[in-house]
C-alpha cells in the first residue's frame, strides 16, 4: 500500500483552496512583487525603479537592503540619504513581521527552491549531505569579513535573487546557472539545503526578526493528531516542535525562533486547524493544558 501523500487529510477536511490558501497567497506576493520590478525594463511601465538591493516606487518611497547596505558600509562607501531611509523602513517592516518573511513571501528564488522540494518527495528521492543550520551564519559572517577586505559587496557577485532578475530581463546566461545550481542542490543534494543551510540573506533576516511580535502559534495544540505533516512541509522543521509538543515543559503555544519563515505552510496542511497566526506576546499556556502540567509536575 502507498504511503499517504502529505496534506490528503487537509484537503479532505477543507478542500483544495483551505489547504492552499497560504501558499496562493505567497505566490501572489512573489510574483506581484517580481512584476512591479519587470514591469519598468520590460514594458516601460516605471512603478518601480531598480531591484531587491534598492528600489525606488512611485519616486517616493526607498528601499534598502540592510544586508546589501551593511556589505557597502564595509567597504567604505556610505550610503545616500535615500539609501539610509530604506534602510530603516526596511529594518522596521521586517521587525514588525518577521525578518524571514521575506525568505517566505518576496524571495523570487523560494519559488525555486519550493519546486525543488515538491519535485523531490514526488520522485522520492532520499537522503542528502549533513550541513549544520549554523552554516548560512558562517557564510554571513565571511561575506561581511569578505566585503571589508576587499572593497567589494561580495555577495552581489553570486545572490541568486539579483541573477534570477538579471536572467528574467536580459535572457540565458550565468545568471540562469546559478539559480539552476540552486534548483539541482536542493533536488539532488540536499533537501531545503539553500535555504535552510546556506543563504546568508535568511540568515541576516532572520537576526532582524529575532524579536518579532508576529508569529505562527499551534493555538489548538491540544487537537494535534500526531500526522507529522506539519513537519514533513516546514523549511525550518525543528522549529515547530518547543510549540506543539512543549506543554509538558511549559513552552507556550506561539513559534518564538527567528528562523520560522511565516509561510503558513503548517496552517495549510494541518486538517485539526492547530496552527494560526498570532503574536509571540499571547503566549500563555492554555488553561485546560496548565491543569494537566501541575498535575504532572506534582506528581499526582
């Protein structure tokens, strides 16, 4: 007998949009995003100026990528005053959000890396290299070093966002090899391996996000069936688990690690509706599970 596909008891509870709802939502974003920068080098239509690194909309409103900019600082040039201004709208959104929200809902390479995945566990295709998840801290923390030494944003060299737009608007070439290096990693090498252990952006945002009061919370913890398929779908899976199976411990219901993403991939492919977005601040134990830890803890 097969094995159940991940999410066939979500979309028998709440049908094909209630198991994909969060993930049309991404996509929407991703791709809307994505449009409004292509919509100015391909069709003339200028409401945005430039790309993730910097933009300028409607000729009002900069955006700086804090992590590009912290790299130029390095190397001795300092950014214009606009290019200071998104700096700091951009640090505030993503603190407010979540940092890794933008990993999740306006990376363009997400959508390559989610295809790599759903492709992989469609041919079944196991096993993969160890890397440690501390790993994208490392490579962050050389292309900070790196970008000092020598007077170049090192990163910018290889980030597969900017080579996807560059391919998008000028056609094959490098920038198509990377991000298709990016798409056989994780297919062939390792599952989630790009982001999960290796971008240094998810890294750095996740870092901004660290206090984010915006998070997923398994509210219904108590209704967990043990299906496994929240894990089986998160990027970040050793996240999920302090909150959902934390009870016994005191861990309240809310997802506190700065490396969840806030796909809404847990909302989308659990049938019990445990999962919910929620502040991190509503956090307290509900009280039909703090009368079950005192008794366990009391040993009663």
């Amino acid at each position: 007998m097969s094995a159940k596909r991940v999410g066939a008891d979500a979309l028998e509870a709440k049908g094909w949009l209630g198991t994909n709802k969060w993930l049309l939502l991404r996509r929407i974003s991703q791709l809307s995003i994505l449009g409004l920068f292509l919509l100015g080098p391909v069709a003339g239509i200028w409401i945005v100026k430039g790309n993730l690194a910097y933009s300028y909309t409607l000729g009002v409103l900069p955006l700086t990528d804090p992590y590009v900019a912290l790299q130029s600082l390095l190397t001795g040039h300092i950014p214009e005053k606009l290019g200071l201004i998104g700096v700091a709208v951009v640090l505030v959104f993503y603190f407010l959000v979540g940092g890794r929200v933008y990993c999740s809902w306006v990376c363009p390479v997400n959508i390559v890396t989610d295809t790599a995945s759903w492709l992989r566990r469609r041919l079944g295709i196991k096993g993969s290299v160890h890397l440690a998840r501390n790993t994208r801290y490392w490579i962050l923390g050389m292309t900070l070093l790196g970008s000092a030494l020598t007077g170049v944003v090192l990163w910018e060299l290889i980030n597969p966002v900017s080579m996807l737009h560059r391919g998008l608007i000028f056609g094959m070439g490098l920038a198509w090899t990377i991000v298709l290096a990016v798409f056989l990693f994780d297919l062939f090498v390792m599952s989630r391996g790009w982001c999960g252990r290796l971008c240094p952006v998810g890294a750095f945002y996740g870092l901004i996000g660290k206090r984010s009061p915006v998070g997923i919370s398994a509210a219904e913890r108590s209704a967990c069936n043990d299906c496994m398929d929240c894990f089986e779908v998160c990027p970040e899976p050793q996240v999920i688990r302090p909150a959902l199976k934390g009870a016994a411990s005191g861990a309240g219901p809310v997802i506190l690690s700065s490396a969840c993403t806030n796909c809404g991939r847990c909302i989308d492919v659990c049938s019990k509706d445990v999962f919910r977005f929620g502040s991190r601040f509503n956090n307290a134990i509900p009280v039909s599970e703090a009368g079950g830890l005192h008794t366990a803890t009391s040993g009663k």
